[in-house]
C-alpha cells in the first residue's frame, strides 16, 4: 500500500510563486525510487514537470527548467517531495499529480489544481 497526500494547489497570479507538497508513505513491499510531480492542463496529456530518483538527480520539463525546483525530505518509503515553482506563467495552469514509482508500479496522488491569472 503506498499513500501520497497532495497539498498547496490553489489560484495565483501570473508571475506569483506557490509551493506543492507530496506526502508518501509505504508499506512493507517494496522500496519506492522515483518521485514525479506531473501536470494535466484541460483538453491535454498528462505530461511529466519535474522528478527526483532516489541518487537525487532530478529532471525538469524544458518549459520548467529555471522556475521549478523539486526537492525531498526522507527516502525510500517515507517521504516528502515539494515543488517549488516560481514565475509562473497562464500556461502553467494544470492539475498537478504526484507520481511514486515502487517496482513496476506507479502511485498516484489525488491532484491539486493550480490556476495562474492575468
């Protein structure tokens, strides 16, 4: 059983900052390695905005790169990953999904919703 409690969406303006924060917690069963924080934006796929392995490289879409930061407290089945984004544009307006990966399975959380205005 992995567990991953979103929290920090909500509306902000366009060159505002938010914060988002992903709670993992895991069983015995596994080991989870990968950590992502995706985004949807209506009408679009599900697409891939910043993730940290457990060496701690990161990744970041080229559309993040330089605003984003993803960073974690804690390892393995005990977690914490936030991402910090910064200057952030209209198009930036999505549904914000964590993503653990545990063997060949992925977690997903609930969603948070971000909505930049002008």
């Amino acid at each position: 059983q992995v567990q991953l409690l979103e929290s920090g969406g909500g509306s902000v303006p366009a060159g505002g900052s938010l914060r988002l924060s992903c709670e993992i917690s895991a069983n015995i069963g596994g080991v989870i390695t990968a950590v992502g924080w995706y985004r949807q934006a209506p009408g679009k796929q599900r697409d891939l905005a910043a993730g940290i392995a457990t060496d701690g490289n990161v990744k970041y879409a080229d559309s993040v790169k330089g605003r984003f930061t993803i960073t974690r407290d804690g390892l393995y089945n005990s977690q914490t990953v936030w991402l910090q984004m910064n200057d952030l544009k209209i198009d930036d307006t999505a549904t914000y999904y964590c993503k653990a990966e545990r063997g060949s399975n992925n977690y997903w959380g609930q969603g948070t919703q971000v909505p930049v205005h002008s």
